[in-house]
C-alpha cells in the first residue's frame, strides 16, 4: 500500500515537503528511487526548487514583513542575535549553509530578509546551496538503499516498513533536538494521556484515509461495497426525510461554512490572537487546497451528476472534510477552557452534526461511502495534528466563552439566509431519480 502511495504522490510530497525542513522526505525519496519506485532525476529537479522556492519566498516574506513577524513570535526573535552574528562574520557561507543547520532553515531566510543583504546575491547564493543540499540528501537516501541490498537478499519484502522507518526516524529526531518531545511530556493541562490519545487518533485515521486511497486508486473490489451502501440507502428515501437531509447537507456547504471560517479569523486578528490565527488558516486553507488536489488528481465520479468544475469528483467528500476541520477544530479551541461537562457537551453536539452532515451526502446520492468516510478520516488526522501542536506550542487566550457566542450567531444566520435562498433549488437538485442500481463508479468514467 506504502509503495503504491508513494509511486503515485512521491513526486507531490517531495516537493511540499522541500518547501519546509523536507530532509526526512527527501531521504524517504532517494530510497524510494533505488528501489525503483520514483525517478531519481525527477526527484533532484523538484527537490531543488521546492528547496530554492521555500527559502527565496521566506526571504521575501522577511523583507516585506520581517521585523513585524519577530516582534510577534519569539520563537523567531530567538534566532536573531544568531544569525546576525554569523552573517558578519561568514556571509556567504552562512548563505550557502544555513538548509543544513538545524532549526534555522525557516528562520534564517526570513531573517536574512531584514537585512541589508542584496536579493540576487540571496537569490544566487540560495540556488547553489539549494543544490547542493538536495544532491547530498537525495544521494544518502539513494546509497543507503544501495547498502541495505547488499545486506538482504530480498529487500523487496521490507521496503515499506524500510520507508516507514525512514519517515518515523526523521519524525522523532526532528520532535526531540528541538525539544518538542519534553514539551510534549511536560504538558500540565492536558496531560500525556490526552497527547497519547491524539497520537493514536493520527495513527488511525491517517491509516484509515490511506487504506482507503489506496482501493480507490487500485480499483479494488473492496471499494464495491459503496454501491451496496448507495443502493440501499436510494430504496429508504422518502419526501420528509428527504426535505431534513437538504437542510442538514446545507449546513456543511461552502455559503454557511465560510462565514463561520470569516468570522473566528476575524476574531482571532481583532484580539490580535497571531498563532492562533496562523493555526486556523493553515488548518482550513490546506484541509480545503488538498480536498481540491485530490479531487483533481483522481478523477472519481459521483453516483449522480450534480455539479460541475471540479466538484463534479467525488473524492473525498468536501463536506465531510470541511464539516471535520472547520467545526471540529472551532470544539476543539472553545473546550481547552471549559469544564469537563461542558467539554463533553459539545464534543457530543459536533459529532452529531459532522456525523449528519456526513450521512447526508450517502443519503442525497452525492457521494460514495468511502468518499465519506475518507474525508472523515483526513479532516481527524489533520486537526488532530493541528490539535496536538497548538496545545504544546500555543497558550493564547481565545475568549472561548465570546467567541462561541459569535460563532453560533454567525451559524445560525448565514445558516438561516442560505437556506432561504436555496432550499427550494435544492429540493429540485437532490430528487430522487427513478430506481435504477448505480454501478460502480469506476466503470461510469
């Protein structure tokens, strides 16, 4: 499942992953290409200019608005005295270097930035060492791959879990010398029995979604039970429940769900909340970004023909991605501070809305099971990420009590305006179409 994965989106991955601190990645790569699974040439040529992309746009972001982002975030200003200290005294190598010392690879171009260093001595100084570090990386992964074959006879057996390895190595000696790990542990609040327990949802889900990815993309048989679930749920409708799943499916699209995206942002900046702001947008600006991806990249058609544009693919479902991220996220920072019962309270109120939202679309005849549970899946594992982090790395006062005041005002009316304005259209959409068994949505393309 691993290698067919990363055949498919290894190429994707390296250069998303490059843009950052991608070595992990890009080890994972330079094994991956040995082992025949990735073209090891394709893999330089991204890894350079994820690389030389990453650094010069951190570099712009410095010069435009350096000074303000370290006056905002400490974790930045830290590396100030650091980094101007070795800029007087080896500028050029620092340039040439800075990808190679920990810590510093996303700060060091952005602080680089408020500086008075020329932006095409930058932009040349950036290439070169961006292709050096890429050659190096890319090699190690590759002869390492070279040196375990001449250790096993049959490496082809183990690649995955050698692959697995590789990533949950470079995971952990990336948590532990930048001291997230002690953090980690150290966590007063919510205990490490919270941050277990949030580890094990990641594991789970993201194993869930891959699962499910994998059938999707190999056409497996498995993935003709969502005919049997589309099937039978088409036999059960009738006009009333017909009429509640319209409205519910409503409170999950897009004219509903962005003001309550618009209005916990703007709330966030009025307090002048920067990392919790950072977290929001990174959380629904991906989530939505990578749902279009995929959507994109797959090409699955739904059981009807509802939609067009890119929306007419069916995996994974937008709704249950979004439904997952925007309001279970929004649960997740209005509950840091409650008490235990009202924590509870609303995690069992969003679970049911998600859970409806997400049993509308298998209802309306919009979205296959696997669609669903896939999206799902990818929306727990991200916020759940997103969770994990923002606890240990964020301590920021949201005014949870306000700010859901806020947010379910602002459902309730953007709620109340669409489906005035839509209802009735959508009664027209989501009718029943006369009984005829669907088949299977990859023989429709």
């Amino acid at each position: 499942m691993i290698s067919a994965f990363i055949a498919s989106y290894g190429y994707l991955a390296v250069f998303l992953g490059t843009l950052f601190e991608g070595e992990t990645i890009l080890l994972a790569a330079g094994f991956a290409a040995h082992r025949g699974l990735l073209d090891l040439p394709l893999i330089i040529a991204l890894a350079f200019s994820g690389a030389t992309l990453g650094d010069q746009l951190a570099f712009l972001l410095g010069r435009w608005k350096g000074n303000t982002m370290v006056a905002h975030f400490p974790s930045l200003a830290q590396h100030v005295p650091k980094i101007h200290t070795l800029l007087e005294r080896h500028h050029a190598l620092f340039i040439l270097a800075n990808r190679f010392l920990y810590g510093l690879r996303i700060a060091g171009p952005v602080i680089i930035g408020t500086t008075s260093v020329p932006f095409l001595r930058f932009a040349v100084l950036n290439m070169i060492g961006a292709a050096i570090w890429t050659v190096t990386i890319t090699w190690a992964g590759y002869f390492f791959g070279v040196a375990l074959a001449g250790l096993f006879s049959d490496l082809k057996r183990i690649e995955e879990f050698i692959l697995v390895g590789i990533l949950a190595t470079g995971s952990i000696v990336w948590l532990w010398r930048s001291k997230r790990v002690v953090n980690l542990l150290n966590l007063k609040r919510h205990g490490l029995l919270s941050a277990l327990l949030a580890g094990l949802v990641i594991l789970g889900s993201t194993w869930m979604f891959l699962d499910i990815l994998e059938d999707v993309v190999t056409h497996d048989p498995l993935v003709e039970v969502d005919i049997i679930v589309h099937n039978s749920l088409q036999q059960l409708r009738t006009p009333s429940i017909d009429n509640m799943m319209i409205a519910v499916t409503e409170m999950g699209d897009i004219q509903v769900v962005l003001p309550v995206i618009f209005a916990a942002m703007a709330w966030f900046v009025w307090h002048r909340l920067w990392q919790t702001s950072l977290y929001w947008l990174t959380a629904v600006g991906l989530a939505e970004i990578l749902v279009k991806v995929m959507k994109l990249a797959l090409h699955r058609p739904r059981p009807s023909l509802l939609y067009n544009g890119v929306e007419r693919f069916s995996f994974p479902s937008g709704h249950a991605t979004m439904s997952v991220v925007v309001y279970g996220l929004l649960a997740f920072l209005i509950c840091r501070e409650q008490r235990a019962w009202v924590r509870n309270s609303i995690a069992v109120l969003v679970t049911l809305v998600i859970a409806l939202i997400a049993f509308s679309r298998l209802y309306l005849g919009v979205h296959w099971a696997s669609d669903v549970i896939a999206g799902i899946s990818f929306g727990l594992a991200w916020i759940s990420i997103l969770a994990l982090a923002y606890t240990y790395h964020t301590h920021e006062d949201i005014k949870s009590r306000q700010l859901s005041l806020l947010l379910i005002a602002t459902l309730l009316l953007s709620g109340a305006w669409h489906l005035t304005q839509a209802y009735s259209l959508d009664l027209v959409r989501y009718a029943q179409t006369p009984s005829t068994d669907t088949k299977s949505p990859h023989l429709q393309q």
